[in-house]
C-alpha cells in the first residue's frame, strides 16, 4: 500500500516538523509513503477563492496515478482507529494501492477537491492548522497500520 500526501509549503515549526518526520518514519515500516512539498502559492491581493482554486489545481495534478483521493475535511466522516484501519484495508482489497489524503492550505480545501474526492474524512471537529493536521494524519495512519498487523502500539 501506498500513501500520498502533498504538503502545500513546509512545515514552519520545528516541533511539528520533527513530529511530522517521526511519525513518517513509523508509518515507512508499514507502507510506502511520499509527502512531495508542494509551492503554497499566494497571489497578492488576490481573492481566497482563487488562491485555493489554484492549491486545488496543484493538489489534484500530483495525486493524478492515485485509485483513492480522500481529502480532509472537517464536514467529512467521522472514524475511529479502528474504523480507519477497517477503510485501509477495504480499499487494500479493492485495489487501490496508492491512497492519497489531501490537506488544504491555511484557507482549506477548495470545492472542486471535495468533489472530486472519493471519500471525506474528518480527523476532528476540532479546526487545526494544515500543519498540525498533517502530524494528526500521520499519527492516525500509523495507528491504523499498527491495528492492521496486530502491533501492540495501538493497546
């Protein structure tokens, strides 16, 4: 199984930065993962709109050889762990080797990445920055792999 996940600018602090690159090194034990850094465009004065209308664009064009978008989105579904790790390998069986999670900007995600995602999940009902919600995925990622295999990480 393959996880794709496009980092739209770097990860300012360092705290979660060191956390992002743990927990992505837990989860390569499990399966292949690539987190391209992609450039967080801003056009000055421009409207919100576009702004995330142009995110969407590059965030769609990178996940293009992908069988599943799943985009993070605070109205989206609701899942435990274990429900998380149940969905990996429901979408393992039906051959979707290559996932990719999409994380909006500091604006969110844009509506075109919404529709054309095949699946919404909410990691809170909480409202995060991008840069925390990439360390929350991570995390949950790894967690759900570790229930996959029977790890004791998750007890």
């Amino acid at each position: 199984m393959k996880f794709l996940i496009p980092l739209l600018g770097k990860t300012r602090e360092s705290y979660l930065d060191a956390g992002i690159r743990d927990y992505a090194g837990r989860l390569r034990r499990y399966a292949t993962l690539d987190m391209p850094l992609l450039k967080e465009r801003h056009v000055h004065g421009a409207p919100d709109e576009r702004t995330m209308f142009r995110q969407a664009e590059e965030l769609l064009a990178c996940c293009s050889g992908a069988q599943m978008l799943v985009a993070l989105d605070p109205g989206g579904a609701a899942v435990s762990s274990e429900d998380l790790a149940q969905l990996l390998t429901r979408w393992e069986e039906q051959g979707r080797a290559e996932i990719a999670f999409l994380i909006g900007g500091h604006l969110g995600l844009h509506t075109s990445v919404l529709e054309r995602a095949n699946y919404r999940l909410s990691i809170s009902s909480f409202t995060f920055t991008h840069e925390i919600s990439r360390l929350l995925l991570l995390e949950q990622l790894y967690r759900a792999c570790t229930i996959r295999v029977g790890h004791n990480y998750h007890l």
